[in-house]
C-alpha cells in the first residue's frame, strides 16, 4: 500500500557512492576533505537526527467487537458509523415483536389470576362472616340444651352447616395459595422474556465511537455473531512500523510530529510509548504481504497528545526526532 516510503529508504543506500563522489569534487578553500565528508555522510545515514514511519492512528483503549446473546433480525440502527455515543445510549436493536407479544399474554394471564385471587378472598371472607353467625347460634342452642330447654338432637344441624362453613374458608385458602403460586410462576416467566427483550437492544459500553456496522438492518444474525465495532472514548495513538535500517535509532521517549503522507503539514504531535524488541516480516500496510516479503520492520506505537486534527483510522506519517546530531 506504501512502496514508496520502504523503496526510498533504500535509495538512500543506493545514493551513498554518488553523496561521497559529489562531496569530494570540492576545490575551495575551507571546505571539508574528501574523507571528512564521506564520515559525515555516513553519519546522517547511521545516525539520523530524523527517522519516518507509517502507521494507523487508533484508540489507546482496545476496539470493542459488538455482539447479540441471542439470534434475530436488525430492526434499527440508531447510531452511524463515526457517530460519537454515550454510555448506555441504545446503539442497534433487534426485531422484539414477539417477546412484546409473550408480554402481553402473560400481562392478560397476570389480570386473570388477580380477579380469581379478589374473588377467592371475598368468598373466603364471606365464610369467615357465616361462621360467626353459626357460631354464636351454636353457644345459643347450646345453653338452651344445657337448660333442657331444647333436645340435643338441635345441635346436629347447626354443628353440620359449622364443619361445611369451615371447609368453605379452607377451601377458599387453598385456591388462593395455588392462585399464588401461579402468579409467581407468571411473574419468573414475564422476567425471562424480559430479560430477552433486553438482550435485544444493544447499548453503548460507554462514552465512544462507532466504528463500523458489519450489518445493515433488516440482516439476520446469530448468536454472539460480531455485529460492529466501539471505539472506547480516550486518547489515541499511532501504531506503526519503522524500516528495519533505522528501527535501532527509534527509543521510547522520542518527540515525534504526525501529517499524511507526502504533505508537509503538522496534524499532531505525540511520544513514543513502546518499541517492539524483535522485527517483524510482515507489514501492517501491504494489502498484500508478499510484496514486502524481504522487508523488516519494528513496530512502535505514539502516544498522541492532541488528536483533534486525526480520524481513527487514518493513516500518517510519523517524523521522529532521535536528537542524533
């Protein structure tokens, strides 16, 4: 994607012999010898007061992969890419129609079971009035037997229509525990289709930035299927790589100015935060890898101390500073 930063340091070495030549054609008085010359030459090339390197301006904080817990289809995606969310900001849902139906139903079986459970207490109350009445005939007809006012065969009835009123409160108890218990399994189901309505609005995890929808709406995705990209908000960096003639000169703790590739302009200024301790193969900006199959490359990362002026994602050039002389 870049051959020509990687080609023009290596026409640096290919220059070297007609550097040393033009610096030796020299005939005026208080210019620098033929040898003296050459050892300046070589010194800009071994020690270069700057070193380029290209790279990718991305989050300090790693990129968040987007993801559904369950299967569905995309009704709405309420934020573009490179739109700035906040956190819990509802990012892209999935079709819950079924889930608000399940809701309705089970709202429909709650009301039914309420009026079941009004009815069974004012029959378990009403019951609870009938036996004190029953009961106060009952010590009525009672002294009355004990004064041989009245056969004791008058306590029979009233002693029967006691015993079926007690049943009836009983009865009434147990159909409001079964109402109960009913409701609560109604109420555990309502939380759980719930619970998967929710699972179908995905939020932000933050304060951060979309960088990419993989889907669009009306797709079908599965379970745990990577919807889209967050870029966590916070500083960024560059992550980029330094050709491997120069990666000795770059150290953590070098100035460095950043500006796109072939323009002159300063878009930022950073730091160098990290340095990778072995060279890598393969470039992280060749489409294909095998075009710099030859080449090596350090990779390091910038801190960036103001990045206004970058997108993520963009590609720069970074200018480090190695204080060579």
């Amino acid at each position: 994607m870049y051959p020509s930063y990687y080609t023009t340091s290596r026409c640096w070495l290919v220059l070297v012999p007609a550097l040393l030549m033009g610096c030796g054609s020299g005939e005026a008085g208080g210019e620098k010898t033929p040898a003296e010359s050459r050892q300046a030459v070589i010194q800009r090339l071994d020690r270069p007061a700057e070193v380029a390197a290209l790279g990718e301006v991305i989050p300090e904080k790693e990129v968040l992969e987007l993801s559904f817990e369950g299967s569905g289809r995309i009704q709405s995606i309420y934020f573009g890419e490179g739109q700035r969310a906040q956190a819990n900001d509802p990012l892209i849902v999935l079709d819950a129609a079924l889930e608000g139906n399940q809701l309705q139903a089970l709202d429909a079986q709650l009301e039914s079971i309420r009026l079941e459970q009004e009815d069974a207490r004012a029959l378990a109350a009403y019951y609870r009035e009938v036996l004190v009445q029953q009961e106060q005939t009952y010590q009525r007809r009672q002294r009355s037997v004990d004064a041989n006012a009245l056969p004791a065969s008058e306590l029979d009835q009233i002693g029967l229509d006691l015993k079926n009123t007690r049943n009836q409160i009983a009865s009434q108890e147990r159909r409001l525990r079964q109402l109960d218990a009913q409701a609560q399994e109604v109420r555990i189901k309502k939380e759980e289709v719930r619970l998967l309505q929710k699972q179908k609005i995905l939020k932000a995890p933050g304060e951060g930035t979309v960088l990419e929808w993989k889907v669009r709406e009306g797709a079908t995705v599965a379970a745990y299927e990577v919807v889209g990209e967050f870029a966590p908000a916070g500083p960024l960096i560059v992550e980029g790589e330094v050709d491997e003639y120069f990666a000795t000169q770059v150290e953590v703790g070098q100035p460095a100015i950043l500006r796109r590739e072939g323009y002159p302009d300063t878009l930022a200024s950073g730091q160098v935060i990290f340095t990778a301790p072995n060279l890598s193969r393969k470039s992280l900006f060749s489409a294909d890898n095998s075009e710099f199959e030859d080449l090596q490359v350090r990779r390091i990362k910038i801190r960036v101390e103001d990045g206004s002026r970058l997108l993520l994602g963009m590609k720069v050039e970074a200018v480090i500073k190695t204080g060579n002389k």
